[in-house]
C-alpha cells in the first residue's frame, strides 16, 4: 500500500459511489456495516466491503481522500483527521493547499497546490498538517477523476502516516550535511557550499571571503578536564560563533576544533578584520564549563574570492595558509592571504632547519623583560626571552622563535642553552635581582634535566635561589614519576620554581599541593582589557592571590598594558608585576646601563603600551601618474599617508595612484614637497592587515582585468603599474617628473 495507489475497483465499489452514497445495489446512508444480504453470485456483501475498507482505515495501512473539480475535499478517511488532531467536518469543504503542506524536497515541486494544478497522478508526497502545529507526516499518493466524457472531477488517492520513516530519514540527512555536536555545517556541506557559491559568483562577478579558524590551547582543555568538558567548549564555542558574526555568511565545523565561515559578497577587509578580531575576542573570553573553568584563543586566515583564488579549492588553500601565518605569528590574531605567504612559509620551515646552526654558531641571544615589585615599583627580576640574529632575515623576537622552536626537536638544546646563557649573565648582576628562564615540558622530562640545572649553576657560580624556572601546568601531563621526582630534585638543589599562566583554565589546587612552588603567575590571557569591579575574574584573581598567600607564595601579574589594570591588580594585593606598560624586553647591555644607575625603578606608562611595534619600511613601489608609473622608495607608512622618495620637482596636490602590490593601489595626494622626497596623504585610510601592517581595504578586481582581457585568476603579488610609456589620443607622452640623481630605485 505505501506510496501507492488503491485499486478501488479490485473491490467493486467505485469512489463515486462510495462518496454519493450508493453502489451497484442500491442507495445505503453513511458507511453502516448492518447486513444487506448477499447478492446471487457474490462472495462479498457491499457491507462487508464497506466494513473491509473501514478496518483497512482504521489499522492505518491505508487512509483515502479525493477532492472536487476546485481541489475542496469532499473525502478525508476520520483515521487521518483523529491522527492530526483535527475533527473531520473542520477539514471537509476545505481546499487541500490549506489543509495540508508539503515537507521536505523542493519547494517549487513538492507543492500540494502544483500537484493538484497540474492534474496529473502523483506518488510519495510528504504531507504535514497545514493549521495545527503537528509533527506527523503523512505520504499521499493521487490520480485525476474524469467523466466519460472527459470532464475533470477533481482527485482521488490514498495516504499512509510514515513520521518515525519521515524523522528518521530526515535526521540521517542532516547528521550527512550537519555536525551532530554543535549543529554547524560539517566539512562536506561547507566544501559544497563553498564549491556551488563561487561558481555561481563567478558567473555573476560578485566577491566572497573564506574564514578558516583554529583554538588555540584546546588540546590542554581536552588532556586537563576531560573530552567530555572539549566537547561542550566546541558547543560553546559555536554559539559564540553565531553571535560573533551577524552578516550573511555559513558557518561550519570541518572537525576537531577547525571551523570555517563563508562570507558571501564580502572583499572589504577593513570590515573582515573588524569581523576577525570580534570573532578573536569572544572566543577569548572565559568558558565556565562543569568541569571547571577555561580560557582559550583562535586564529583566524582569511581568503577573498576571485583576488586570492577563483575555485573553492584556490580560496580555501589560501585560507589555509593565512591561517598557518596568524598561528606562527604568535596564535591570537588574523591574518589576510598574500602571494608573499608561501614564500613565508618555505622560509619558515627553513628556519627551522637553520636552528642547528644558530646553536652551534651563536646565533642565538637573551633578552630580558623586568618584573616588579607592586608597590615600590622596583626591578626585582628579569624573565629571560630567546631571540635569534638570523643572518639573511636579521633578528627574530622572543615570541616569534618561540613559534619556531615549541615543534623542533631541538627544543631540548635550544632550552639547555638558554639556561646555562642565563646563569652566565645573572652572574654580573646584584645580588638581590634573579633571572626566570621558561622550561618547556619537553625539556623538563627529559634525562638529565635536573643534571643540567646543576651543571649550569655550578660552572656560573650563580646562587640556586638566583635562579628561577618557570614551568606550565601541562608539564604535570607527563609522566608522574618523571615529574615528580625532578621537581623535589629542584626543590633540594634550591632553585626558585614558579607555575606559570595560572588561572588559564587548566589550574588544578593537586598541583600546588604536589610541587613546592615559590610564585603563581597569573597568564595575561587570564583577563582581558580592564577588569569590571564586579567581575567574576577580578574576584577569582582575589582569591588566587589570598591562596598563594596561605601557601607562602609570591604572586606574579603579566601582559599589563593599562594603567586602570595596573590599578586594580595593585588593589588585590598582587606582589609583583610585569608588562609593556613598564618596560619591554630589552638587550643586556641595556640592562647593565639600568644597573649601573642604582636602585632600579620603573614609572608605568600608558604611552608605552600604545606604541604599535615597530617595523622598517624601505621598499620599491611604483606611483602612478596619468599615463606613466615611476620607482620609487617608500620610507614610511601610516593609516592615512606614506613619505616616498625618488621623485624631483613634484608639485604639492599632485595627485598619484600609489601602488603597494597585490592589487593595493590607493589614490593619494602630495602635500608635502622637499627636494626628492614627497609626503602623500591618502583619500581613504590604511587597515590593519593582522600582521601588524597596513594593507587597502579593497583590491584591484580580477573582474576588472578579465574584462580589459587578462585571463580570470587570482592576483598575484606583484604590482599593477601602468604603461611605461603613455599614451594620450594616439601620442606618445612625456613623463612630468624625472628622477633624483644618483636615485637607483633597483637598490632597494
């Protein structure tokens, strides 16, 4: 019976006259089962049909309905009406559009009112109640009724309840296209929502931006609170994603925690980073799950169809590689996709094969960020931060060779290195100032660590309390024994040993009762920005610093880059403090040049923490004028002007179109002229390219040029000057500005 028709004249009761009453014996009222006698030659009474057909309805094999000419039931089995609820003189008379919808399917097909319209017999139509709220779903099948002579009567056709078929075949689609953790589009609906958008866009030369995004920090939720905590921090995660971002756009879980966002007509990055750094911060905020309490980061890359890549395949693999950029970039940030970030990354994986050379030929140097006392502001130690003076890409900072080397397998050496380098270094130092140096994990339990320890202080002569190692909570991950038999070696040898980035979301009270730590440090990540006087955060840092109190413990704030936080960490009775609003790390000269003053003291300051890091800009671009482009130097750049050099006698509101490269060209105006140097002013501002540079929000069109007749791709990162030689009505014209001499813009 199901999806099928009902053969109503295997029975001899015509639908006609089932519906008006009568049958071949005579008129009957209703669907009375009184017996009528048997008819010479029959097997089956009419009443005995009837009573067949009414079993049949009320079992739910099989349910019947028609219509008339105007698509109004005139015929509804009660079986049907009793399952949706609704008494069956409300639905007789009715159109059927009205008294029941479609579910499922196309909606341009799968429509009660086309199927009726087009007169035609129809099967496997998944119907729900149209008035009433109501989960069942019911399959109608139909034919058309016509006269002899032709003349439509309406429909005819049968009906069978399939809800548990309906949901369970509902629910197995979407578990093929939905993530059955958080709801989000799986990887297999994102790469075809991906794939159908861009071809579709193609067509119609509309942009798209692809978001790929990691967590940061969430294989440590997963090892310290369980999977079960790891797998309600991704649903947390993706509501939090959902409200991040309210434009258009798809967002999606491909698996572990990556999550993608498509953005369709979207190429402003100005705007997408504004996007990014929301997604970034909202992440960041604190998860209060049962297990306990964490915090995490993401990273984010962003790609924008046609300029980084024309197929779903293009645009996604330079998402992928934007993603790569913010995570070596020091996690926490966004990146933009450049041509210039493959490059990036075959450097960087040769760096870290160059690390054995930069041990081995003393490539490597400390620098030193100052911890202070709270209250009287004085330097009482200086943590220890790895650099690297690479000899082609000069000197890569703390953070960034931290980036490098947490993957390497010289992580150990590198490690060993810094703290002998430490110890040598204290050693000219007051008495009353230590050194911390971070012990990754790795190198904690591997053998002969504490050896090494004792080696180093002992070939530097440097007092064991001098010395202060600095050891994350992950390090209790690893073996027990391991640990816990080097850490009361440690404990006997008399250095310092101090639990770093706690309050992250990983703190166990275990670990303070199992190891004799003499300082917290609460993680800069622990809160962000200011604190609100009645934040949970604040009143968790209250109870940290009272614990390490209890315990005999210093405390130890870090990232400070505020003065209102500085404020109120001091009043919490924090004991010691460290940040970029007192100091960054700096080189050991410049550490003895401090000492040699005295008492060490450092006045906080909010300027300091403004100050965006500092890059050198001295690269050839090209500006364009009319019809011709000229080399020239840029030696500096801002939001809303660049200073360039090269040029002579350039009058002041000369208008240029600088080009940066990759598409970046915005219209600039002279205001400044001195000799061989000019300084622009743009017509629109600079945005943050999440690198810590400047890029223009929108890009030369792949649209565009496809249309001047270059072929559709992505752009690459070269520049888009114009003709060497100009044209102007079909002469050849004279360049206006000649260069400076001696300039040799290839130099550069």
């Amino acid at each position: 019976m199901t999806g099928a028709l009902f053969d109503w004249e295997k029975l001899g009761v015509p639908l006609k006259a089932l519906l008006s009453g009568k049958n071949d014996s005579g008129w009957f009222a209703g669907r009375s089962r009184a017996s009528g006698g048997r008819a010479n030659g029959s097997t089956m009474s009419n009443d005995d049909k009837l009573a067949m057909l009414d079993e049949l309805e009320r079992s739910g094999l099989g349910w019947f309905w028609s219509t008339d000419a105007e698509g109004n039931v005139t015929y509804l089995s009660e079986a049907i009406a009793e399952r949706i609820d609704t008494p069956v003189d409300q639905l007789l008379g009715f159109p059927m559009p009205t008294v029941f919808a479609a579910q499922g399917g196309d909606g341009r097909t799968q429509s009660v009112a086309l199927k009726l319209g087009s007169r035609k017999a129809f099967t496997n139509l998944s119907v729900s109640p149209a008035k009433v709220k109501s989960d069942v779903v019911i399959r109608l099948s139909g034919r058309p009724s016509f006269t002899s002579g032709g003349k439509f009567e309406g429909f005819r056709g049968t009906g069978t309840d399939i809800t548990e078929q309906f949901h369970r075949e509902e629910e197995t689609q979407r578990l093929a296209k939905y993530d059955s953790l958080t709801g989000l589009a799986n990887r297999h609906r994102m790469a075809q929502i991906i794939d159908s958008t861009l071809t579709a866009f193609r067509a119609a030369k509309r942009n798209c931006a692809i978001m790929m995004m990691d967590l940061d920090r969430f294989k440590q939720v997963n090892d310290t609170l369980g999977h079960a905590a790891g797998d309600e921090l991704l649903k947390e995660v993706a509501s939090r994603l959902k409200r991040a971002v309210d434009k258009d756009c798809e967002i999606g879980r491909l698996g572990g925690d990556e999550f993608q966002i498509m953005l369709p007509d979207m190429d402003d990055r100005g705007e997408l980073g504004e996007i990014a750094n929301k997604v970034i911060a909202m992440l960041t905020q604190p998860y209060s799950l049962e297990e306990g309490r964490c915090v995490i980061g993401a990273s984010v890359g962003i790609a924008i169809a046609p300029h980084d890549g024309v197929t779903s395949d293009e645009v996604v693999r330079s998402a992928d590689l934007a993603l790569y950029a913010a995570k070596n970039g020091g996690r926490g940030q966004f990146r933009f996709y450049s041509g210039d970030l493959e490059n990036e990354t075959i450097f960087r994986r040769r760096l870290e094969g160059d690390l054995i050379a930069a041990v081995r030929d003393d490539q490597l140097f400390l620098r030193y960020q100052p911890i202070l006392s709270a209250d009287e502001q004085v330097v009482v130690a200086l943590e220890a931060q790895i650099c690297w003076q690479h000899p082609q890409r000069g000197e890569i900072d703390g953070t960034e060779f931290q980036s490098i080397v947490e993957n390497s397998s010289l992580i150990v050496d590198v490690g060993e290195w810094a703290v002998k380098r430490a110890c040598e270094e204290a050693c000219l130092w007051p008495e009353s100032l230590r050194v911390a140096v971070n012990i990754p994990s790795r190198q904690f339990i591997s053998g002969g660590f504490v050896e090494t320890i004792a080696a180093a202080l002992t070939e530097t002569e440097l007092t064991p309390d001098r010395l202060e190692l600095q050891v994350k909570e992950t390090v209790f991950l690893c073996d027990t024994n391991v640990v816990d038999k080097s850490l009361a070696s440690l404990f006997k040898l008399g250095v310092r040993l101090t639990l770093d980035e706690f309050g992250t979301g990983f703190s166990s009270l275990g670990y303070l009762r199992r190891a004799p730590f003499d300082t917290i440090r609460i993680g800069d990540n622990f809160f962000q920005g200011n604190l609100a006087k009645d934040s949970r955060e604040l009143a968790l840092i209250k109870a940290i610093v009272a614990l390490a109190r209890a315990l005999g413990m210093e405390t130890v704030a870090t990232g400070i880059e505020s003065m209102d936080l500085l404020a109120t960490l001091r009043g919490c009775d924090i004991g010691c403090v460290q940040g970029p609003i007192y100091s960054d790390p700096m080189l050991v000269d410049e550490v003895h040049e401090e000492l040699a003053s005295g008492n060490w003291t450092i006045e906080p300051s909010s300027a300091r923490s403004k100050r965006a890091k500092r890059r050198t800009v001295l690269r050839k671009i090209q500006v364009i004028h009319d019809d011709h482009s000229y080399d020239v130097t840029l030696r500096n750049l801002s939001r809303t002007g660049a200073l360039i050099e090269g040029l002579i006698d350039v009058p002041i509101d000369t208008q240029f179109v600088v080009d940066l490269g990759g598409g970046q060209l915005a219209v600039a105006t002279v205001t400044r002229s001195n000799r061989d140097t000019q300084g622009l002013e743009f017509e629109q501002s600079l945005v943050d390219d999440g690198a810590g540079g400047l890029c223009t929000r929108n890009r030369v069109s792949p649209y565009a040029l496809a249309a001047a007749g270059a072929p559709l791709k992505a752009l690459p990162s070269g520049d888009y000057k114009g003709m060497e030689g100009g044209m102007l009505n079909g002469e050849h014209t004279i360049p206006q500005f000649g260069y400076a001499p001696g300039f040799d813009p290839d130099a550069i």
